[in-house]
C-alpha cells in the first residue's frame, strides 16, 4: 500500500485537483483508492460530490476518536471511497493542542484498522498550511507528491517544503520521502515553464542523497491550464467523469499511468526501516534566489515520545 500526501502550503496551485483526479485515475486503472479531505475546507469532497452534513461520518471523527478509518469512509465510485472532511475540522487543531502525540494519530487509526490494508493508496488532500492536520498526513504517508506551478514565486515555497519534509522525516516518521514533483497549470511554450522546469531538475539532480526528496521524480505528464478542470468541482465530478476527452482527463490519466509504473521499482527499493537522515541534509535546502526564507520554526519532538511541540508555530 502507498500512503501519499499531496501537499503544498501555497494556494492555487492545484493541490486538490491534483489529489482528486489522481485518486479517481488509479481506481478507474484498477486500483483501491481511499482519498482522505484533510483540509476544513472540503473541497475534495465537494469536488467527488459528498458534502458532509451534520451526522455524515467525517476524518474530524477519526481525530476524535469516535470512528474509526473504516468506518469513515465512503463509497463515490468504482475502487473509489473518500473520507470527507467539513468546518467542523478547523477545531482539531485547538482541541488536540494538549494531547500527548497528537501528530501520530491518524497514523495509529490506520495501523490499527486491518482493514486499511486492502486498500492499494491512500491520498491525502492537505490543507494549505504546515499546522498539526498537515503533521498528520506527513507521519502517517510514506511519500509525498508536490503540486507545483511553474512559476518563481512557487519555487521559493517549494524550499520550506522541502525543509519541512527533512524535519519530519529526521524527528516523526524515518520512512518518509519526497517521491514526486507534479507541474499543474503548465503553459506548454512558455520559456518561463521550461526555465522553471529546468531550475528544478538541476536542483533534484544536485541533492544531497540523504535528503527526503533526493529521489523525487518530476513526471513527464504535465498538467496544462485546461478550463474543464476548473468547471469539474461545481458538478461534483472528477474530471474523467465530467469531460473524458479533454486535454485535463488525458493529463491525469497519463499521470495515473506514470504513479503505477513507479510501484515495482518502490517495492524493490522500499527498507524495511529508512536510516536517520543525515544532519547534511538540512543544509541542502533549495537555493533558487538569494533571499531564501528562514529556518522552519516548526518545533518539531526530537523522538515519538517528544511530539506535544511540533506545531506551535504553525
């Protein structure tokens, strides 16, 4: 099973999109996808068409305590099921604030659900910013994927990413790692795109091997600006389900294939337990301009035992 965050804390770039119709792309291939709304805004779901109402089971319910995975999540399509999420989830960040190991609980719900394990993914949709629910997602995923916007100003948001991720990984979840880059609303023929596009590939191909996202693969499929996708959301549609023909669903679908073909090479490279990351790692931030921004403030526990401070100053 993969576990994959999609995560990024700058809005706009296609974070849910992204999350929506890659989880819709797999299990139209086949696999068993449960996408998780981790964003109080539930957009996700209203985007595969579940609003949750007063009494629909909800990821707030898992927090609490008072479901558990399973039993959260719902059925939307063939292979498909989503735990929504609605306002209620903007309290879990209050109301965790004094409990002991608040970033491992949506990892302990899943290892403590047997059947979580029949599912092929998991997709969490995270919320635009680094608080406790984002915490969450990153203890309990083994990958996370990057949407990104082929622009300047979405590289130097990619860089506290990216810092994030190597103090997750060092202090709350050792198997985590930066799999890979999406380009979203890419504008095929612009010289910005490709500069950007080749910005980062020399930044990946420089990394420090230590580091999360050393091995993150930027996918060919690139997501272009496609108005069907923007209309998609108001009918509570995946795009392959609203326009199977236009040139968003052909985007996705070829980003699906891609997400498949990288399964048997994961499974051959996966450990058992991942090493600690090494201190150098840290030092390996991006620099894509001069004016980088400062050192997360993210307190993050240095052991499990350790995990009440990790989101203070999120």
């Amino acid at each position: 099973m993969r576990i994959i965050a999609v995560m990024n804390q700058k809005g706009g770039v296609g974070k849910t999109t992204t999350s929506v119709n890659l989880a819709a792309g797999l299990a139209a291939q086949g696999r068993k996808v449960c996408l998780v709304d981790l964003d109080p805004q539930g957009h996700a779901s209203l985007h595969v068409g579940e609003e949750a109402y007063n009494g629909t089971a909800t990821i707030y319910d898992v927090f609490a305590g008072t479901r558990t995975f399973s039993q959260s999540k719902k059925l939307v399509d063939s292979n498909l099921w989503v735990i929504p999420s609605n306002i209620d989830l903007a309290a879990a960040e209050v109301e965790l604030s004094g409990e002991d190991r608040k970033e491992f609980i949506l990892k302990e719900a899943m290892e403590s659900d047997p059947e979580v394990q029949s599912l092929d993914y998991v997709i969490f949709d995270c919320p635009p910013s680094l608080g406790v629910l984002t915490i969450n997602a990153l203890t309990a995923a083994t990958e996370v994927f990057i949407p990104l916007q082929p622009h300047f100003l979405a590289l130097q948001g990619l860089s506290k990413l990216f810092e994030t991720t190597a103090l997750v990984k060092r202090r709350l979840n050792r198997n985590l790692t930066v799999s890979g880059v999406v380009l979203c609303l890419y504008e095929t023929g612009t010289r910005l795109a490709q500069d950007i596009t080749d910005d980062l590939f020399n930044f990946l191909s420089q990394s420090d091997p230590g580091s999360p996202w050393s091995q993150a693969k930027i996918f060919d499929s690139r997501i272009r600006r496609n108005i069907k996708l923007a209309e998609a959301p108001s009918f509570g549609k995946p795009i392959f389900e609203y326009e199977p023909k236009c040139a968003g669903a052909i985007d996705y679908n070829n980003l699906s294939s891609e997400v498949i073909e990288q399964e048997a090479a994961l499974n051959q490279s996966s450990p058992a337990t991942s090493p600690s990351l090494p201190e150098s790692s840290l030092s390996a931030t991006p620099q894509f301009s001069p004016e980088m921004p400062e050192q997360s403030d993210l307190l993050l526990p240095e052991s499990e035992n350790d995990g009440d401070r990790i989101s203070e100053a999120a």
